[in-house]
C-alpha cells in the first residue's frame, strides 16, 4: 500500500467519528484491548501523562510537552482530531510519525487475523503506543479523546492524570448534568496515581474528591494550589508575560508565551501545577527551563488552531477551534472586545445544540455561514436558517475557502476597513484555513 491508500483506508473504509458521528463510538475497552495484546501491550513500556476535560486539554498537552522538552526530555504526544497532517496526531518532540511507519502498521493490522473490527480512532490509538514503544521517549503525553472513562487512552497506568475542566459537550455520550460528565472524565483517575483539577467547580469538585479518595490519589486543585495573573508585554519579543506562584506570594516566576488565547493563564496555571507534580520522575523542575520552554511552544511542539493569528493585518484574521459554550464564551468576550467591524466564517457539524452555541455570538456581525468539508458538517443554509432565529445574518458560500475569501474582501472595503475577520465553529472548519 501507498501512504496515500493508507491514509484513504483510515478514512473511509474504517468507522470513524468524524465522519459517521455516535454510530462510530465503542461502549467499551474490548477492541483497543485486543489491539494492544496483539501487539505485546506497548502501552506498559511508556512513561505516561493522560490528560482529560472539556476545553484546554491540547493546549495544556503542548504547554506540558515544551517544558519537558526544555528540560532535555524527549517528548511522544498523542492528540485528536488533527489539523491538516493525520501524522499530527502522533509526534516526539514535534516530528510527525512517517508515514512509512503509518504504512506498515496498516498493512500489519489488515494482514492480521484478528477476529474484532476496530474504529478508525482505536486504530490510531494502537498505532501510537506501537510507535512510542518502538522509539521510547521519555514522556508521553496522551491526550484524552472523547471523555474518559471508556476512552481507548484509557488503558494506560500513568505517573500522572490531569483533567482541565468539566462543561457540557458530547452530551449524549457523558450525560446531561455537570458531575454526570465529571464522573466520566474522572474515569481517567487510576488507584495510587496523582491527579491535578484544572479548575475548582463547586458541581464537579466533590465528584472529584470521591474518586481520589477511592482510588487514594493525591489530588491537587491548581487554581487553588497556585496563582497567575498577567504582568503584560515585554520588549520586542511579542510574548505575553505572566506570574505564576503560591498564593499570596510577593512575586511569582514570570513566564513568557508565544501562545495566545482566553483560555491561556487557565491552562498555564493547570500545566504548571502537573509539571510540580512530575518533579523527582526523573527529572528536576528548573524555572528557567519552563520560562525557556513556554517561550516557544508552537516550534518546540507543532501548535495549531487556538487562536491562531491567520494574518496580521489588512484584514486581521484569527482562527479558534473552541466550539462549545465554556469554549466560545471568552473567545467571543475577546473578538467583540477588539472592538472593530467583525466578520465571522461559521461552520459547525450536524450534531452541535446549536440553542446553546447560536445566542453566544454578536448579532452586529457579518456571518459567512459554511459546510466543512466533512460529513458530519452542517449544511450551510441549515446553519443560516437556524442562526437567523438568533438574530445572526449573512449569506451562505459553497466551501470554507470561498467563505474565508469573502470575507477577508469585504473585511478590506472602504466601510469595513479596520474590520476583523474570525474563523471558527468547529476544528474542521478551522482546519480548512490553515
């Protein structure tokens, strides 16, 4: 097989979320257990941080990645879905995996006689552990993929679990209540490992607690652990500067990012409380490591899609994958914030509560309503139709290129000279501009 027949079995001929939507999902571990036995259980050799929640697991993923590579560690990450390259979502240290190795893992897998069908995103899962166990990084840092508890990452005994936060996402699969969906992210908490709560919410904490205490796991609330606050920016470096410290403390280390975004001190703060945590696993926590690592994050790990300036100007374009309320909320505080004419490229998949999603955005904005090339999206006239209930207006286009491209034009017109131009709704439509 060619990388390329590779790459279209995955894709069409596999069940896949992404496409097929829940008709795709597994209700247990059974299959990706298979796998990996087959395979001689990789996942057992590899030193291991699972990172789960609803909004910040990637960016957190990256943030943890960087400082262990600043740390002279090598660092394998698995994360879902990708941007533009399937390889994306297997990398050390921000090399994608070859696709000679993509290659053969298929064609060992389809040459097999396993007796079970497997779902394109088990598949990848096996194919990570496989490769990592062959290359043996230092860390790996495994991003959960939907949920938790029955989630195919879910197979590993890590040094440490970190969960970001809970809000309501992938309902129908986690349940329809705040500690409903804790308990399953919180499946992730295995007996005798630390986990690190990104944020303190008073209807998932105890649901936490209990877990930890079941499991006795020491348990760390890092936005109660530990400060951040934003000292501003600095020099001619364009990095955002922060403090991050005990609570109280005079003053804290200041920190510079490359990285962006509302979420950003949030998941910084979760990032620096797991990477204390980690200190003594065979490594030591240097300052000036993490200061040297969080400078240049989207280098040292291959960072997307999260509030990713597109262009700097004529017009100002910015991209964000965040799609569901906890997500969009501050995203949509910070566009309309900008204060200049908004135009806003909009595309969401089909099963997306659109009651929730639509009344979040800014109804003085121009939308350029489209269909990511996926089929889970959702037709564009539908999304216009639905949208205009909630006071949203604008015109449907064929493709997200065509979308973007119009409204980058009239972004630059006379009337809408200073106008901004957002990309967002789902990381399918973002992936398409990038």
């Amino acid at each position: 097989m060619t990388y390329e027949q590779t790459l279209d079995y995955l894709f069409t001929q596999l069940p896949m979320y992404q496409r097929a939507g829940a008709t795709a999902m597994k209700k247990d571990l059974t299959n990706i257990r298979a796998l990996l036995e087959w395979l001689g259980n990789p996942h057992e050799q590899l030193k291991c941080v699972h990172v789960a929640g609803t909004n910040g697991k990637g960016t957190t993923c990256h943030l943890l990645a960087a400082a262990l590579q600043a740390h002279g560690q090598t660092v394998g990450m698995y994360t879902s879905p990708h941007y533009k390259d399937f390889r994306e979502r297997i990398k050390i240290n921000a090399e994608f995996i070859s696709e000679e190795a993509v290659t053969d893992f298929v064609e060992r897998l389809r040459a097999s006689d396993l007796s079970i069908e497997p779902s394109f995103f088990e598949i990848t899962v096996a194919m990570a552990f496989d490769y990592f166990a062959k290359q043996q990084p230092d860390w790996c840092i495994i991003e959960v993929g939907l949920g938790g508890r029955l989630d195919s990452t879910n197979v590993i005994t890590p040094v440490l679990s970190v969960i970001t936060n809970i809000g309501f996402d992938h309902t129908q699969f986690l349940g329809e209540t705040l500690p409903e969906i804790a308990g399953e992210k919180g499946g992730i908490i295995k007996p005798g490992v630390p986990v690190v709560i990104g944020e303190t919410q008073d209807e998932t904490t105890p649901v936490f607690k209990e877990l930890a205490r079941t499991n006795r796991s020491q348990i760390i609330f890092a936005d109660q652990a530990y400060d951040v606050y934003l000292v501003g920016m600095r020099g001619m470096d364009n990095l955002k500067y922060f403090s991050i410290g005990l609570p109280g403390a005079e003053a804290g280390l200041i920190i510079g990012t490359d990285l962006d975004g509302p979420h950003l001190s949030k998941n910084m703060l979760t990032a620096y409380a797991a990477l204390l945590l980690l200190h003594g696993n065979g490594f030591e926590v240097s300052g000036k490591s993490v200061q040297f690592g969080w400078k240049q994050v989207a280098e040292l790990t291959y960072y997307v899609g999260r509030w990713q300036i597109l262009q700097q100007r004529t017009p100002f374009c910015i991209a964000d994958s965040a799609h569901n309320t906890e997500g969009l909320v501050p995203v949509i505080k910070r566009l309309v914030a900008l204060e200049k004419p908004l135009h806003i490229v909009l595309g969401v998949v089909n099963d997306k509560d659109l009651t929730k999603a639509l009344p979040l955005f800014p109804q003085d904005a121009t939308y350029y309503f489209v269909k990511a090339d996926i089929p889970r999206g959702l037709p564009a006239e539908k999304l216009r139709a639905t949208a205009a209930e909630y006071g949203l207006k604008g015109s449907t286009y064929s493709s997200v290129a065509e979308g973007y491209g119009q409204a980058k034009l009239k972004a630059r017109s006379d009337k809408d000279s200073e106008g901004v131009v957002f990309v967002g709704g789902s990381i399918f439509t973002v992936a398409e501009v990038l």
